[in-house]
C-alpha cells in the first residue's frame, strides 16, 4: 500500500512500488489529464510536479512520490502559465499541453526571469507539432505576468 499525496488529497493505493506513478495517476485516481506517449521518458508529455521538480512519470515509480506533493494539471489552480497558454494560442493538438504547462511551473519557480536560450535549455518536452515559437512565447508573458504580480504586491 502506497500513501500518496494527489493535487492536496491523500491516498492509499495498493500497487507495487515500481508501478510508474503515471499509471497510478491514471488507471487508479482516474486523473487523465497527464498524458502517455514515449514510455521512455524522453519527450515529457508525461511530466507532473513532484516534490517541487517537474519529473517525467511514466518511468517515476510511484514509491518515489511517497512523502512528495504531486500535482498534475488538474490540480494547478489559476495560474499565469495557463493565461499565457491561451493568450499566445500554444496547443495545436494539445496532447503535450499538460506536460508542458506543468514542466513550465515548475521552470519558471527556478528561473522566474528567464532568456529565451533558457527557455530553451531548461523546458526540453517535445512537441510533435512543433509550437515551440508560441510555447516559448508563453513562458515569456508568464514570466512577465509573474513579475507584475510580485512588483504590485510589494508595497512603497
């Protein structure tokens, strides 16, 4: 029986440790918005916020997660990333979306003012679709909206 703790709620769910927490996310919590696609952990369509990093799940197993917040994308509340997304019309397809929203968040915790070659470096999903131009666009309004927000809370 792992204890996991799922966008705020905990579970116990009766799985081996080596099932990659992507299947536990899916198959047993029924949260489908995490995406499957290389199963090799290469192209981060899969990808979750765990414990604060951005981790490519479908090779996490889930015992990693033990003691560890994850969030997937549905539970990323409102977020600037997700206004970005929009405003700069990101998805295509949209199947790398969630994965690459949430490897965004958790970028942009590390690197709140980042260069396009550090968008570059530091969000490596893949996208089939090749909307990269509109994906690092997002990440730099986020950012951008980010820095507002922070610069209005800060009082004279």
């Amino acid at each position: 029986m792992l204890e996991l703790v799922v966008n705020g709620t905990p579970h116990a769910i009766d799985v081996a440790p080596d099932t990659p927490l992507l299947w536990v996310v899916r198959d047993h919590l029924g949260l489908t918005g995490t995406k499957f696609a290389c199963g090799m952990g290469l192209c981060g369509a899969c990808t979750m916020i765990v414990g604060g990093s951005a981790l490519r799940t479908c090779v996490l197993p889930a015992s990693a997660a033990v003691g560890q917040a994850v969030t997937t994308i549905e539970g990323l509340p409102a977020h600037p990333v997700k206004d970005a997304w929009i405003a700069e019309q990101v998805p295509q397809c949209g199947y790398c979306q969630p994965g690459q929203i949430m490897a965004t968040v958790a970028f942009l915790e590390t690197n709140p003012n980042p260069t396009e070659q550090d968008i570059r470096e530091g969000v490596t999903n893949l996208c089939r679709c090749g909307t990269y131009d509109r994906i690092r666009k997002a990440i730099l309004r986020a950012a951008q909206a980010r820095a507002a927000a922070s610069a209005s809370k800060v009082e004279p």
